[in-house]
C-alpha cells in the first residue's frame, strides 16, 4: 500500500502513538523490513486513517488531502 501510495514504510509508522512510544523504538535507525515486522507485530503503532483509491494514499487525518479522492460532479 505505502508503495503504491509513493511513499515508504516507516512514512505508515506514527512515533507520537502510545504503542509506538512504549516500544522505545528509533524511527531513524530503523530499516524498512523493520518497519514492515513492527507493523504487522504492533498495527496501532500505524497513523490512522489511512485513505486509498487504489493509486493515492492519505496518511493520517488531513481533510485537505482528501478532498482529492472526492470527483466533483
């Protein structure tokens, strides 16, 4: 999804989350494949919502960003 999305990983990855803080994680040092194990070990340490249209992909709350998925008619 982060790829088809045109970004990374660790971009999936929220460091301000309660779960993501009590692992005492380094987001710098950590490698993708990391991430990847962290994420399916630990899913609430992921931004939320995660909003795709199959080609886009919005991470986190951002009206603005969404507002992209919604065609006008």
């Amino acid at each position: 999804m982060a790829t088809r999305g045109g970004t990374s990983i660790k971009d999936l990855l929220n460091p301000g989350s309660k779960g993501f803080k009590e692992l005492k994680l380094d987001l710098d040092g950590m490698t993708e494949q990391k991430a990847v194990d962290l994420i399916k070990k630990n899913p609430k340490v992921m931004r939320r919502p995660l909003l795709t249209d199959g080609i886009k992909l919005a991470i986190g709350f951002n009206p603005e960003e969404y507002s992209s998925f919604i065609e006008a008619e």
